[in-house]
C-alpha cells in the first residue's frame, strides 16, 4: 500500500507511527524493497485481549549486541518441487503420530516469492480447524508486529516446523521435527526468500540444529544450512502474551531485520 493508505491504516488501530525511507509495495511485480526501520526505542509493542497498540517508548532502550560470525547449518540444498506436488504430499503425510489427530495439516501461507519468511513451531488448536498458520490470540500479535514492519501478511510467508498440531500444544518431539524437516527445506527451496526469522526456541533450536536457547540465539545472526541465506531467530509471539516486558526485544530484532533487508537491496 502507498504511505497515505500505510499511515491512515496504522491510526485507525491506534498504533504509534513511524517514518520509513522506502514504502513497501505488494502489487509490485517485483520483490518489495523493506522498509527501513526506526530506531529500537520508538515503539514498544503491548498486546491486549482484543487489539494491539504500540505505544512510544518511556525513554530510549540502546542494546548493544557484540559481532558474532556467521553460523551455518548443516541441512542440505535439495531441488525445488513444485508447489502443488509439495502441498499434496503434506496434506497425505504420515511419517509420524501426528498425523493420528490432526484435523487437518497446515502447510504454510503467503507470498510464495516473499522475500521475508516468518517460521513457527507448530500449528495449535485454531491451525488445526482452519489449515492456516498464526490464527490466533498469538496469530493477531505477529499480524500487528508484521504490520508494524510496514508491511502485510500477503507479503512475507509464515510457515512451521511441525505441519500437523502437536497433542494439547505441547512441543514437537524431535523425531516428529525430524519427519517435517524436509517440507520445510523445499518450501524454502521453493520461495527463496532473502531473509528468515525463527519465531521461538523450537524454531530456532530446529532450523539451526542447536540446544542453546532463545534468549541465548536472539541478537545474532546465522545462516539457513548450505543456502547461506541469513537467520534471525527471536521470541515467539504467544510468548510475547506472557511476557509483555520482552517485547522490545523483540522490535530490536525486527529492526536489524530491516536494516539488512535494505542493505541487501
């Protein structure tokens, strides 16, 4: 959308604004340049039960995160099927037990050449009934936080590690990881996407075949296996709902995110 539409759209749910220096286009036939970002004290973002706002922030918050070399992974490049193939061998999967009380799988959503891509752990209770990723309480937080970027969710791709919910949300067992990994290489293979975010310490500990934690991955970059494509890894949004006060954190990742997304571009 242009600025005008951004920037009304951004007042009417009551969200503090900020200036970019490039304005993000969907309808572009080709890859939306990012906006850059303002700097990690302008907004602090606070979820509420029935809307998200970003306030301006009490006074400015500076994190300074020492360089870390470039940590790459070892999952393979594998050729790219085409979607429908891809899509129609999840839908039918059962290469591990939760396939046994699934409603349905939840392939993944969005823009198929986005050049942002947003991974989760696993679908939960809403994801099973709809087949859509990030559907609730936790789905409308990454909505307002991908709107937050200036951009919207038909322009980046969000999908999972885990394609089917695992039982009463519960962590992804390594072995039911390990029976995803590969859809999720050749979603990636198929998108090609500039840069990644892991959303949560599942995502970040499985894309990056690791045990460190969360709070031990943020604040760093890596890379995604022989792709070389650059990592991200920051707090999942249904953690952001317990732990409010983590949220800017969060925003600092999404800023170094942007700003190497306009380096790149």
């Amino acid at each position: 959308m242009d600025e005008t539409r951004r920037r009304a759209y951004l007042e009417a749910m009551d969200i503090s604004l900020w200036q970019p220096r490039f304005a993000a286009s969907p309808t572009s036939s080709t890859p939306a340049v990012m906006p850059a970002a303002a700097p990690a004290s302008a907004v602090i973002m606070e979820q509420s039960v029935e809307s998200t706002v970003i306030h301006p922030a009490p006074a400015p918050i500076v994190e300074v995160i020492p360089p870390a070399p470039m940590i790459e992974t070892a999952a393979p490049v594998i050729a790219a099927p085409d979607w429908n193939t891809l899509i129609a061998r999840v839908s039918a999967c059962r290469a591990c037990g939760l396939c046994e009380q699934r409603t349905q799988t939840v392939f993944g959503s969005g823009k198929r050449d986005a050049a942002l891509m947003f991974i989760g752990e696993a679908p939960g209770a809403e994801e099973d009934q709809t087949g859509e990723p990030f559907v609730g309480r936790a789905g409308k937080l990454l909505t307002a936080i991908v709107r937050a970027m200036g951009l919207e969710r038909e322009q980046i791709y969000i999908a999972n590690v885990v394609k089917c919910r695992p039982p009463d949300n519960r962590n992804p067992h390594p072995d039911e990881i390990a029976a995803c990994a590969e859809y999720l290489r050749e979603q990636v293979a198929l998108i090609q996407p500039r840069m990644m975010l892991a959303l949560g310490g599942v995502a970040g500990q499985s894309l990056l075949h690791t045990t460190e934690t969360v709070g031990a991955l943020r604040g760093r970059w890596f890379t995604f296996g022989e792709t070389k494509i650059p990592l991200r890894v920051t707090y999942h949004p249904a953690y952001l709902l317990r732990s409010p006060n983590q949220k800017v954190k969060v925003w600092n990742d999404l800023v170094a995110v942007l700003e190497r997304m306009n380096v790149q571009s």
